[in-house]
C-alpha cells in the first residue's frame, strides 16, 4: 500500500525492494529457539535492535536507498505492533 500511494509512478520496484526488506528476518535463525511466541524481536535479535533501527532510517533519508529504508522501517513497526498486541509491550 505504501508502495502504490506514495511511488506510484515506480510502484511495483517500490514494492518489491520492500519485499525484499523481509531477509531482514534471518537473524531469527541466530535465536534458539528460533521462534518464541513469548518474545519480541525487537531489541533481542541484532538486526532488530536500536542501532540498526537507527541506520534504517538514514537509509530511508537518501533517494538511493529509500525503498530499503522505508521497507526495513515498516517491518520493524509491524514488528513492535505485535510485540504490542501479544505481550503488551510497546517496544519502538
């Protein structure tokens, strides 16, 4: 949706360098278990925690990287939304 209201000229490369963004996840492999319902990945994996999050939104500063930046800062919000919804705890 942020792909085609905001690129909408370009929305369908917008779209799929976001997609793309989700490879971001493969740090969960790192964790054992690998996945925890009890447990919110921010601030616990490491390209999930407050320097990245911090280099994702220069990422999104620049036109070069925009599409990645703005991907990989929607994830990160959809992920602390669901640290929100099942531990309630609001973590970004």
């Amino acid at each position: 949706m942020v792909a085609w209201v905001f690129f909408r000229q370009r929305w369908l490369h917008a779209y799929l360098v976001m997609m793309a963004t989700m490879v971001v996840d493969l740090d969960h492999l790192l964790a054992s278990p690998i996945y925890d319902p009890a447990r919110c990945s921010i601030g616990f994996h490491p390209l999930h925690g407050w320097l990245p999050l911090a280099i994702y939104g220069l990422l999104a500063c620049y036109l070069k990287t925009r599409y990645v930046g703005l991907g990989l800062l929607i994830h990160m919000v959809l992920d602390s939304l669901d640290c929100q919804m099942n531990l309630g705890v609001w973590s970004v």
